[in-house]
C-alpha cells in the first residue's frame, strides 16, 4: 500500500518515497473531487453534519496526503521528491483555487446559512459558519465567470512561484561555502565553530575548515572572527543569496508581486495587504503600517544611540574607522565582552540540548499540566529525528510530536513547527493532535553533546510554544483548530514562551553544566542579564524594518512609478541602517518568510505579538511563573481555543482589559510605562 494512503495515527515517514508522491496524491485529489460533488447533489435538507463538517472532512483527508509531502520537503528536500512534488503542483494548486469558487459548492454553504439551524448556531460553530461565507466571498465566490477564472489561474501561478522561490533560496545557500586551510583565519572563532567546521570539511573531503551559509555556521564567523576580509566574503554571500545565475529571485519576486497585486484589486481590495488582513487583528495594512511606523520612531532614539556608542568603540578598541555591515556584528560582541565581561560563548556549556528539553518539559508540565514523554518510533525520515508524546494531567493522550533540531544541506533555513494533523472530536472521543519540530541547530561534536546559545534555547521555546498551541488545542471544529489563527496572534504562544529562558526559577530546571552539572553560577547571570538588552533597540529595529519593507511592498509599491523592486527594497531599507549603503544588497531575493512562507503583509505581526506576549507575561510576573493557576487561565484562554473566538476577546480573557505597549517597550528597551502612551494593538 502506498504509504501516503495509510490511515494510521502516525505518519510512516519511514517509508515514504519519491515515486509514492504523485499517485497518492492524484488519489487523494480524486476521492476529494468525489467527495465534493456528492456534497453538493446532497439531496436532503442542508444541516451542519451535511454541509460545513463534510467540507471540513473531505479537506481534512485531502490535507493528510499532501502535507506530509511538504513537510518532507522542508527537511529532507532530495530531487527525486521536488520533482516529483513539482509534478502534481500544478494539480493540488488547481484543487485549491477552485474550491472556494466552485457555484455548486457555494450555493450549498448559503443554503445552508440560510437555514433556522444555522441561525441558531452559537459559539465556534457560529463563528465557523461566519467565517466560511466571508472566505468564499474573499476568496472570489460571487465574481463573474471570467474573473473567477483569472483569480483561479493567479493562485495556480502563484504557489508554482512560491515553490521556485523556496528552493531557489535553499540552492543558493547549499551552492557557496568558504573554505579556509590558514589556521590564522580562525582567529577569534569560538572552539565549538572550529569544530563544527572542520567536520564539514571533512563530510566534504576536502583539507581545512569549511563554513557554508546556514545559521550555525555562519551566525559565529561572522559574530567572531576576526579576519575582516573573509566577514566580508561571507557576509555578501549570505545577503546576496538567489541574486544572480540559475537560482535568481528576482524576476521570481517582481512576478509575485505583480499576480498579487491583481489578485487583490480583483477580489475588490485596495491592495494586496488590506486582502491578506481582513481577518486579522490589525484588519488592513494601513493599521499595520501605522503601528510598524509608530513604534519605529519610539525606537529610532535608543537605536541611534546604540549605533553610535558602537561606532565610537569600533574606532577606538578595534581600529575600525568606518563600521561596514560585516563588522556590526563583530563589534558588538567584543562591546559586550568589554561592557559586560560577558562572551555569549561561556554560556554554551550551561545548554546541553537534552537538559534544555528535560527543563523545558517540566515547565510545561508545571504551567499548563502536561507530560512530554519520548517514545523511540521507527518511523522517522533521518536518524536524528526524535519522537514524543503528550499527555494532560489526567493522563489522556493528547497527540504526538516528531523534533529535527540540526541542520542538513537537505533541509531549509530557520525553525519551525508544522501542525501535521490537528485532532478533533472523533467517534464520542478526541483524535489525537500530530506535530513537528524542525530547526538548524548547533549540532553534537564526536562524544560532546549538543551545546547550545542561548539565543537557540529561545528559539527551542518558541518553537515549543507553536507546539503547545497545536496539541492544546480543544476546539471542535478541526479547521478552526490549533494554530489555524491570524498571523498576528499566533506569535503570541511563542513568543511568551521565551520569557522563562531569562528567568532564574526557570534557568534552575535545564541550565546545567554539561560536565559538572553545576547551574549557571550567580555572577555569570547578572552579566547575563544585565546584557539582556544589549543593542536591543538595533534587533528591534532590524525586525521593524523587515515588516515595514513586507507592508510597503504590498501596500504602496507599484513597479511603474517606482521602477525595480531590489532598488526600491534598498530604499526603504536604508531608513533603518547607519549608512544607506548597508542597505545595498539583494537580502530581498531570500526573503522566504514573505515569499514563500506564508508571511506576505504579515511579517509585522512578529512585532505586534511581542506587545501580546510582553504584556502577557507580566500576568506571570505578577502572581508567579510557574503559577499553575495563571497557567490554566492561559490555557483555557489561548492555547485550547485555537481561532474559536475573537483574539481580542481572548487577550481580554486572560488579563482582563486590552494589551498595553508599555510593557514591550520596558522589557526591550527599558523604557518605563507612561513613558509608551498609546500603540495600534488592534482593527478597532
């Protein structure tokens, strides 16, 4: 049988093939286009059961089949499987733009919306009833048959490029690497970074030490090296990726953005933002603009002074006279040493993966009651996969997690976690929830463990939190499950979850000497505390221009009046850098968060959840971190109730009156409250 077909609780990843793909997913598309007519010929009246769940169903069933698929790709990218993923593309795309604009299938949703039933509908069922009619409108369900048409050949058009534009940016990054046999140009570089590179050498055959373009190889040289010439070589590589020859994004990302543009006048919007946010928190990308340029100029001044204490240090301590992009990084790791006696390095012992997660584990079971427990399955797609179950405090299964935390040439940049299956009421019970974990780590080293940074720990906590509110999630509608949320709330699980790797209490769970097993000693936490908000206004920033620059390309950039999209990229960009020329690189063409990953107009709503997420957190603050009472209120809030209620209405759930800036900017910044008066938090 083919693997993708299998109905079993886990995935057999073990067996999964590119040759499976395209037959199991033409299947798939098969049954659904049965499914779907015999929901439209439903010759009875129209109820819930006949109508919004069989939808829900049939797409349930359909989504089994192909996101294992695009799952593999994330992490196991090989070219047998994009091709033959790239074959049944154009396929799956089709399905999708159809749905929402099939006549049958749309009068079937308003006959029954129309229905004594559905008017009596409350709670989740409501909102899902509501929500599913504003989609087909969104989506183009009362256009005329000529539009409707177009709307579908630009959603075909655009996932193709969506695709091209991922594994453009993933060949690029495989395709340059920086190999050194000097050891002289190892100065400054982090004995774990020596190591790491000398075992990518070796993977290569090849003399020396090799450093590639993925974050754990790349994040040290160029934070650590003292070699200004070679920073420079792997700097530009890094911020020129899929810039030029076969893997070039450009022309990938003007045709995106062109489709895009249409695609939302056609659908009746202003521009392409106000269409993705309409069912968001912010609700139009005017908001989000204005809430991404107000708290740009309440940073402007704690970063202008950053970057001039950093410029003066430059030339005094490291005989730097004119800070260059490649240097910035550099500089404030020795400014750190010297301000603070603190290199981020001295932690790294103190973050055994293992112990990370064992500390981890236990905060979520403290906090929000659950038991994470590891299960050895075989049926995993890399040996270094592990797999985990999760249970509440009465012992029910809730679902399972799979965790890929090291990097491979297979697998694309960053962290993430993917909802593979969300659970659901099923036969009088619950089906249990499936998830992942991915991200490029700093990996194990012969018999050491893996020793991570601290800034990895935040991301395994983040990550984490995006699991959490998947396998937490109690809502009995599937699609309206989990983290199936707007983009402006669904940061906030993950984000707050970074709070406790600051926090001494918690530091004490997971924060152990790989060798002795000591806790970070008392002194080396103050430094690191006090350097928590070292060049944060410069983070801050470098965030606010990555949402300002996704918003102005989707909201106000037009390819006649302002010409080429790298150009115009570059200007927009150099409002947030020392020097304009910073700004002159192609970082746009690797962009994938907003070109590929589902982030387009929404890169924003990473900031806009740090004001959920800081202001929420002081809830814990107040009445204790591993209060299990404030745990279950966040729970009951936010982690179970997936997009079965209003995020506003939820926030106010959990803390009892709207967000409040003031504390983002406090914790970020160290700007007191009254200081932050009022921000943009919601469409209101």
């Amino acid at each position: 049988m083919n693997p993708l077909l299998s109905e079993a609780p886990r995935i057999p990843f073990d067996r999964i093939r590119a040759e499976h793909v395209v037959p199991a997913i033409r299947e798939a598309l098969a049954r659904a286009e049965r499914e779907l007519q015999a929901l439209i010929d439903e010759p009875g009246e129209r109820t819930y059961e006949n109508t919004l769940a069989r939808l829900d169903a049939l797409d349930e069933r359909l989504g089994r089949v192909i996101h294992p698929v695009s799952h593999l790709l994330g992490v196991m990218n090989t070219p047998e499987l994009r091709e033959a993923y790239e074959t049944v593309l154009p396929e799956i795309s089709t399905w999708d733009a159809r749905l929402p604009l099939n006549p049958g299938l749309w009068s079937a949703v308003k006959a029954y919306a129309a229905t004594a039933e559905a008017r009596a509908l409350t709670g989740v069922k409501r909102r899902h009833l509501d929500k599913t009619v504003r989609e087909f409108v969104r989506a183009g369900a009362d256009l005329p048959p000529e539009d409707k048409a177009r709307v579908e050949a630009l959603r075909v058009e655009l996932s193709t490029l969506q695709t091209q534009f991922s594994n453009n940016a993933l060949d690029s990054t495989n395709a340059f690497d920086l190999v050194v046999t000097d050891p002289d140009d190892l100065r400054g570089l982090p004995p774990t970074a020596v190591a790491q590179a000398r075992a990518a050498a070796e993977a290569r055959e090849v003399e020396g030490w090799r450093f590639t373009l993925h974050v754990p190889s790349y994040q040290p040289f160029i934070q650590y090296a003292e070699d200004r010439e070679l920073r420079r070589r792997l700097y530009e590589a890094y911020m020129n990726r899929a810039s030029e020859g076969e893997h070039d994004n450009r022309p990938v990302i003007a045709r995106i953005l062109e489709l895009r543009r249409e695609l939302a006048t056609l659908l009746g919007y202003r521009d392409f933002a106000d269409y993705k946010l309409d069912e968001s928190m912010a609700h139009d990308g005017a908001t989000a603009l204005s809430f991404e340029e107000d708290l740009t100029e309440r940073t402007r001044p704690y970063w202008k002074r950053e970057m001039e204490e950093l410029a003066e240090f430059a030339r005094e301590e490291l005989g730097i006279d004119e800070l260059e992009p490649w240097d910035t990084a550099f500089a404030a790791e020795r400014m750190r040493r010297a301000r603070y006696d603190l290199d981020e390095e001295e932690l790294r012992p103190y973050f055994p993966m293992d112990s990370v997660l064992s500390g981890l584990f236990e905060l979520a079971r403290r906090l929000f009651g659950v038991t994470v427990a590891e299960h050895p399955i075989p049926e995993t797609w890399h040996p270094e996969v592990r797999f985990y179950d999760v249970s509440d405090e009465s012992g029910s299964y809730l679902g399972g997690f799979y965790a890929d935390w090291f990097p491979r040439e297979s697998k694309r940049a960053g962290a993430w976690m993917s909802g593979l299956i969300t659970g659901g009421p099923a036969d009088g019970g619950w089906e249990p929830h499936l998830g992942s974990l991915a991200g490029n780590l700093s990996p194990p080293e012969g018999d050491r463990p893996a020793l991570l940074t601290h800034r990895e720990v935040e991301t395994i906590f983040h990550e984490f939190g995006h699991l959490l509110h998947h396998v937490l999630s109690r809502v009995e509608v599937t699609s309206r499950g989990g983290t199936n949320v707007s983009r402006d709330w669904v940061e906030l699980p993950s984000q707050i979850m970074e709070n406790w790797t600051w926090e001494r209490e918690a530091l004490d769970l997971f924060a152990r000497h790989w060798e002795t097993g000591e806790r970070i000693p008392d002194e080396l936490y103050r430094k690191m505390l006090a350097a928590r908000n070292f060049m944060a206004a410069n983070f801050q920033m470098r965030q606010l221009s990555y949402g300002t620059l996704d918003l102005y390309l989707h909201v106000h950039y037009d390819p006649r009046r302002d010409g080429e999209v790298i150009p115009y990229a570059q200007e927009v960009m150099s409002r947030f850098v020392a020097r304009p020329e910073f700004a002159r690189n192609h970082f746009l063409t690797a962009f994938t968060h907003i070109f590929a990953g589902g982030y387009a107009a929404g890169y924003y709503s990473y900031m806009w959840a740090e004001v959920l997420d800081a202001d929420a957190f002081t809830r814990f603050q107040r009445e204790g971190l591993f209060n299990r009472s404030v745990g279950r209120d966040f729970v009951n809030a936010v982690l179970s109730r997936g997009d079965g209620a209003d995020p506003r209405e939820l926030f106010r759930e959990f803390m009892g009156r709207d967000p409040d800036p003031a504390a983002l900017l406090q914790r970020n910044l160290g700007v007191h409250e009254g200081v932050a008066g009022e921000a943009p938090v919601s469409g209101d």
